[in-house]
C-alpha cells in the first residue's frame, strides 16, 4: 500500500461521537466505504444517514460493547471475513482520572478491557486478513499520557503506553505493505474526559483543548507522510526522533549476562 494513499474501506470503532465520528466524516469525502462500530445505535443511525447523504459511500453499522466478549468476537468476525475492509481506526477507549486507591475497580478492568484487549483483539483479526492480502492500514488511538508519567493516570496511561509500544513492534513484524500508525493526541475536546471524572479535559491540561477536527486533519496528515508515531501538537519530529535514540542507546546493556559493577559492593556488614 502506498503511503501517500489510503483505499478500500475502513472500520472505524468509538464512531459514534469525536474523534472516531470525525475519521467516519474525513474517509466518507474521501470515497470510503465504511463500518461503522460503538454501542449507540441511534448516534450510529444518524451519523450513517448524514454521511450517505453528503457523500453516497456504503455505510454498515455495527452496535457493539467492545467489553462484552461475544461482541467484540462479532467485530473480530467482520475484520477477518471481509474482504473489502483494508483500514482499522483502533479508536474506541476510555480514560479514568483519579488517584488509582481511589478509582473503583470494576472501571479499571473494564477499561482495560476496551483500551488493551479489545485493541489487541481487533489488530489480531486484521493484521490476519490484511497480511494474507498483503495490503491494509492499521491506525491505534493512543495519548501523549503514556509517555508521561506526570500526569498521574496511573492505569489509563498505562494502557495508552501499550498502545504505543505494541504499534511499533507490529511495524517490526508485518509486511511494509501493512501500514501502522499510532496517534497520540493530546487534551482533545471529546466526550471521554467528560465521561472519565476527571472534570473535563480543561481540568487536565492548562494549555487548552485541541478541536477534534484539527487533531484528526493532523492525524491523516502524518498517515500520508508514512508516520508511524503522529503527535498532533508537537512542532518539531526531532524531539520524539531524540527521545527514542535515548531509548535505543540503553538496549546493548538492557540484558547481560552478570549485573553491573555498581552492584558489586561486597557482602554486608
């Protein structure tokens, strides 16, 4: 697949409002066909109908929990067995702010579930089909949270840091033809952080909320420039290209075969 182009049509999870509705919007004028995946069926109804209507381009709807194992199964099934599909957008996720002691658990599993297992699940299915074909696009919905500890979403974090880390090995393992991207937006204006306790995503970040539209415009802007980590807000490319060369100048001594000598400081008193 050429970088400069995407084709065929993409299944888009969290579609129904921000960030996953917005890349439904963007594909549909650029003549995709799409599926279309999140729990509400009406919101799903609706945004299928105003986007046939602009743009004429096939639109299925699929309702689905991506928590409950029988449908993200469902959605598994139609990323292997349609053929037509050649773009997943991983965007479905949810965020959780608070001290860790203090969230509830239950939240926890669950979105661990929707942010690691169903991101896995889903990537599994496609790169699958995709690699038999030897053509396709896969794009992960990760955060700027899971490169910085600071911002103390312990668990949600966490989960964007896998995210991140499983992207860039998938681009170690499949076909250059299989293009991956992972998209870590900063403070954005969707509902997740209306949804997540945290106050809104004005109470996260002081310098201010980016538009949904600028942050997914940005997102297909790096997917054409062959990106495989696309940081909307972030000027200069060197700055990741830096932090990732200090990454890689530990690994020679990541694993050996004796500890280091600072270690060796004799037997205790």
């Amino acid at each position: 697949m050429s970088k400069q182009d995407l084709r065929g049509a993409a299944l888009i999870t969290g579609a129904s409002s921000g960030i996953g509705a917005t890349y439904a919007d963007r594909l549909a004028r650029t003549g995709h066909d799409l599926v279309l995946v999140a729990r509400d069926t009406a919101r799903l109804e609706a945004l299928a109908a105003k986007l046939t209507a602009a743009t004429g381009v096939k639109i299925d709807i699929l309702t689905a929990d991506l928590t409950n194992k029988a449908d993200l199964a469902k959605v598994e099934a139609r990323l292997a067995e349609d053929a037509a599909i050649d773009i997943l957008i991983n965007n479905a996720g949810a965020a959780l702010a608070g001290a860790f002691v203090d969230q509830d658990l239950e939240r926890i599993d669950s979105m661990i579930q929707l942010n690691v297992v169903s991101v896995t699940r889903l990537a599994h299915a496609a790169a699958k089909a995709f690699a038999a074909r030897d053509r396709g696009a896969i794009v992960n919905i990760s955060s700027v949270v899971g490169l910085a500890q600071e911002l103390q979403m312990a668990v949600y974090g966490a989960t964007k840091a896998y995210v991140t880390y499983f992207t860039q090995t998938l681009r170690l393992q499949l076909s250059p033809n299989i293009q991956l991207q992972a998209v870590l937006p900063g403070a954005t204006r969707t509902e997740i952080w209306d949804r997540s306790g945290s106050g809104g995503a004005e109470a996260l970040d002081p310098n201010g909320l980016m538009e949904v539209d600028d942050m997914v415009d940005a997102a297909l802007a790096g997917f054409r420039q062959g990106e495989l980590i696309t940081i909307p807000s972030l000027p200069d490319p060197a700055d990741f290209a830096a932090y990732d060369l200090a990454r890689t100048k530990l690994l020679p001594n990541l694993s050996r075969n004796r500890s280091a000598d600072r270690y060796k400081v004799g037997e205790p008193a």
